[in-house]
C-alpha cells in the first residue's frame, strides 16, 4: 500500500534531522578537522611557478640589499656586482677601486635622472605605485597591474638585459676625471665580502632553506587594555620562530602588519629579526610581499614557513605562486584536541579548518579577493 506524502515527508525531514545532528556531533570530535586537514594536504598544489622562481634564482639572501628589483638602481647594481666579480678574479686592486668610483658616478647619473623625470610631469596612476588618494584605488585594473608584476618578477626580460649590457660598458669604460676622484671608502671592502659571501651561497643545495618566514596570525590588547601586543596565534608561532632559529641560525622574515610587534616579541629573548614585511593584510599578500622582499634582498628558492597546520596548505600554495618552495613548520593551536570525545576545544579546530577549506576553495576557483599586486 502507498504511503501517505504527508508520511514520506516527515521520515524524510526525520532522517535530515538525525544527519544534521550527527554532523554536529562530528564537528565537536577531533576527526572533522583532521580530515580537513588531510583533504587540503592531499589536494591542495604546491607545485613552484617556473617563471616566478627565476626572481629567486640568484639565492644570496642579504640583509643589507634596498634596492627595487627592476629599478634602475638595482640593475646598475647587478652590474656593478658582475664587474666586480671579474675584475676579482683578475686580483688586480687599482681595477677594483676604479670600478667602484665609476659605481658611484653611474649612481649619482640616475638619480639626477629620476629627478628630471619627477620634475617633467606629474606622476600618472599606474599599476606599481599605490594612489596618494585611496578613492583612486579604482583607476588601477586588475589585468594591467598582473602584467606589471609578471614583468617585474621575470627580471631577465629583454629591456632588463640590455640595460644591463649598458651599465656594465658603462662601469668598464666610463673615464672618470682625476679631480673628480673620491677617497676610498669602507663600502667596496664590504662589496667584495658580499660577492664572495654570494659565492659561497651558490654552492648550496637549492632544496635547502634560506630564511625563516613566520606569518602573524593576529594583534590583541594586553590585560590594561591599552597596550597592544600578539596574539595567542602569533605568540606560539613565535615560540616555534625561537625553537627552528636555535637550531638553524637563518635569517627571519616577519609578514603581516602585526610584524613590528612580532619583531619587539623576538627582540626581548635575545633574537633580532631585521628582515620586516608589514604591509600585508590578508594571506595572499603575505605571500606576495614576502617573496618580493626575498627577492629585494638576493633571492630564496626555498624556506621554512611558519604557521597552523590548517593555514598551512593555502598558504604553501600561494607561496609556490610566487616562486618559493616551502618547508612546513606547524606551530600549535591555541587549544589542543581531544583524544577522541566531543570538546568545545575541538569545535574551535573545525570552525578555523572551515574557514580555510572555503578559503582555499575560492582561491583556487576565482583567486584571491582584496590582494594588493605589490606594497
């Protein structure tokens, strides 16, 4: 005999009821967000973007480079470096102090141009320079700004390389006038230390790591409720920073605005970390600010990365993005999980797993929303 829809319907809603409850069970219990986690490892890619990682080829990682990589000045530079490099192989001192003043003199030639060029016209909006007025963030489209950083980040385009051509005839064959000569200064003795420390460097294994990167997970008000300090989030991903730089002494790059606050944390027990990236504000543009600043400063193929594990995969991803390989390094919750039983504890591991399951699900279909090209 058929039953009744009136009856289906209610065993129906009766069977959802009882799923929902389950489900609500399941997200109180240790397996939701390790499943979750397990999913994104498994799914996420994490495979390095060819033509990005050429930006981190060079691997010198420096702490003293300033430069903006494609600039006319860190052009000129890279020049200066491969002159000087020769010129030390030819161990002949005079080459190298003539090399230096003609440095300096191409230096000092640049920056009179830019100024001329400040002075031409007033400077139109375009995708590498944020907007002195935010109400013209609108006049910056998304595909030309994407192009820029693409170009910027492929720095052995063709302009660059004969720009590079000129600089280097420049530094071998500029005449530079007796009275105008400079006495020596301590730079070029800290030049060649550099070219030999980069030298040393690229010996090492690519597969090794060049620096430490520790994403802020957070800013809160201290118990006066005046002082602003860490998180719990980014307090025990500094505790994890103490734990790896003990063991591999290598230079700390700190992302997120909450960086200065992360660097005064490190500061009071003793490590310094000089390598600051504070103008990100979302996990897309940690990543491609940190990778423009490795890039700033030599290059770094591959580094440890520290934050969640449910951070992690996304994170990683984005990082591959811009042409860095990452080592994970999770540094814990702020709760732990249980054993096996239902915890509110363990409802705060899901809810942070949700959210980066969405969010790694909208990366990869749409791409990041809110993500500045460059800082």
């Amino acid at each position: 005999m058929k039953q009744h829809w009136m009856v289906r319907l209610v065993r129906m809603v009766a069977i959802l009821f009882v799923l929902f409850g389950c489900f609500i069970v399941f997200l109180y219990t240790p397996f939701y967000s390790n499943l979750i986690v397990k999913t994104l490892n498994t799914f996420v890619p994490v495979k390095v973007d060819k033509v990005a990682a050429k930006s981190q080829e060079k691997a010198a990682l420096t702490e003293v480079e300033n430069y903006e990589p494609g600039s006319d000045l860190w052009i000129a530079r890279q020049a200066y470096l491969n002159v000087m490099e020769e010129a030390i192989k030819t161990e002949n001192s005079q080459d190298l102090t003539l090399l230096h003043a003609r440095y300096r003199d191409l230096q000092k030639k640049i920056l009179e141009e830019q100024k001329e060029d400040d002075k031409d016209e007033k400077k139109p909006s375009v995708p590498l320079l944020s907007p002195e007025n935010p109400d013209d963030q609108q006049e910056i489209s998304a595909p030309d700004s994407a192009i820029t950083v693409r170009e910027l980040l492929e720095l052995n385009s063709d302009d660059n390389k004969e720009q590079m051509k000129q600089y280097i005839h420049y530094l071998k064959t500029h005449k530079i006038e007796k009275e105008k000569e400079e006495p020596i200064d301590n730079q070029i003795y800290q030049d060649i230390a550099y070219i030999h420390d980069q030298n040393t460097e690229k010996t090492k294994d690519a597969d090794q790591p060049y620096a430490i990167v520790v994403l802020g997970g957070g800013l809160t008000l201290d118990k006066n409720q005046k002082d602003i300090i860490v998180n719990k989030y980014t307090n025990l991903r500094l505790e994890k920073t103490l734990q790896v730089e003990s063991k591999t002494h290598l230079p700390i790059v700190l992302s997120g605005v909450e960086s200065p606050y992360m660097q005064a944390w490190l500061a009071k027990r003793g490590v310094d970390a000089k390598l600051l990236e504070n103008r990100s504000m979302n996990t897309c543009e940690n990543t491609r600010f940190s990778s423009l600043l490795l890039q700033k400063q030599g290059g770094a193929p591959t580094v440890l990365l520290i934050t969640d594990r449910y951070h992690m995969p996304r994170t990683r991803r984005l990082f591959a993005l811009n042409g860095i390989e990452t080592i994970p390094v999770e540094a814990p919750m702020p709760t732990q999980l249980t054993a096996w039983q239902p915890s509110e504890k363990n409802y705060d591991h899901s809810r942070r797993a949700n959210y980066e399951l969405l969010a790694t699900i909208r990366d990869v279909l749409f791409g990041s929303s809110g993500c500045r090209e460059v800082p």
